[in-house]
C-alpha cells in the first residue's frame, strides 16, 4: 500500500503544481533567502516551484511515485506544498489524500487497466484537468 500512498502523493505534486497561493502583503522591509523584499510589496508563492524543484525532486517534470518511497516506506520532503504552507494551510488535505488513496485503491482492486493491443500507449504530456484518454481500457 506504501506504493498507492505515493501514487497520490506524486499526483498531487505534479498535477496540482499549477496553481498560486494566496497574495500577502510584506509588512515590513524584508529580506528572504537572499532576496530582498520591500514593505507593501505583494508576496504569491509558486506552488509550481515549489513542486517542480530539482534540489528536491530527481527529474521533477516525470511522474515518479519513487520521490516519496524510501525503503518500502512514505517519505514527504517537507518542500512537499501542493496544499500551502503555513498555519493557512488547506486544512481538508488529509480528507483529500484519503478519498484519492481510497479511490484508486477501489479502482486497482475493481479493474484491470491497459493498453488494448494494437494500439499506442497515452501520451505522457501532463494536461490540466480531467481528460479521459482512448487508448486505455479498464476491464
């Protein structure tokens, strides 16, 4: 099951990584990680970053479900921020990856997913949203 929980985890990292955080405003003159930032300068986050980071994750722009499995166990890299950073926070995150973690265990259990013979396999090129593809067949 370790490698389900990481399934979800690397969706979660690389399909979600498109969105920004909530705007904040710098109370004060500021300086972060070497950069300056001055006061009322509005601050946005960039989960795609944070998501996509090559310090962080070896070859980040592949879906790799190995980034979160060290030695049969889950690992979260506490750069892992597809639900904010911080006391704001989403605070259903745990809901979320139980219901996904739910859902395709049930579909792995239920299905046999696969390339019907003949044709290609789907193109790996990431799309934002739900996209069904036809060259998959579950049975």
């Amino acid at each position: 099951m370790p490698y389900c929980e990481a399934i979800v985890l690397e969706g979660l990292r690389f399909f979600m990584s498109n969105t920004f955080g909530i705007p904040h405003r710098a109370l004060r003159d500021t300086t972060l990680c070497g950069y300056t930032i001055p006061k009322d300068t509005m601050v946005v986050a960039s989960f795609f970053g944070m998501c996509r980071d090559p310090e962080t994750y070896a070859d980040p722009d592949k879906f790799e479900p190995m980034h979160f499995l060290e030695n049969g166990k889950v690992t979260i890299p506490d750069q892992y921020a597809p639900f904010g950073v911080g006391k704001r926070r989403c605070m259903g995150e745990m809901m979320a990856r139980s219901n996904l973690f739910l859902f395709l265990t049930t579909l792995f259990q239920n299905f046999r997913i696969y390339v019907p013979e003949g044709l290609p396999p789907p193109p790996e090129d990431p799309i934002d949203g739900a996209t069904p593809s036809k060259n998959l067949s579950a049975t």
